[in-house]
C-alpha cells in the first residue's frame, strides 16, 4: 500500500535552481542538438555582447572545462 513504501523509494524534491538547469538543459538537447555554442549563438542573433557580458562567458566557460 502507499504507506508502507519506504522514505528513501520516493522521487528526489529539486529546488527550482535544479529543476530550471533541466529544463534549460533539455530545451538545448531537443532544440539545438545539445549544442551549446548553437543556442549562444541563437540567443545572440545579431547583437554584440557587452565586455562585462563576454568576460562572465570567458570566467564560466573556464570554471567548466574539461580536463
């Protein structure tokens, strides 16, 4: 019966920080091909990016590289 389901069968709460990533993470996937510099470029479109803008993109980049 539902009661005697163990804690630690259900599912995992996300805080929206996480749910968000996922999504945003799975609009890429379905949209882009999972492409990362197809959807920068996408959002982009035709608009420059402000110093302040391509040095976080830089720092980000960076912090998330392999290897």
């Amino acid at each position: 019966m539902w009661g005697s389901a163990p804690a630690a069968a259900a599912p995992a709460v996300k805080n929206g920080d996480e749910f968000f990533a996922g999504q945003s993470r799975r609009y890429i996937e379905d949209t882009f091909g999972g492409s990362l510099p197809h959807f920068l470029a996408s959002f982009i479109g035709g608009s420059k990016l402000s110093g302040k803008q391509a040095e976080e993109l830089v720092r980000l980049i960076n912090e998330h590289t392999e290897g």
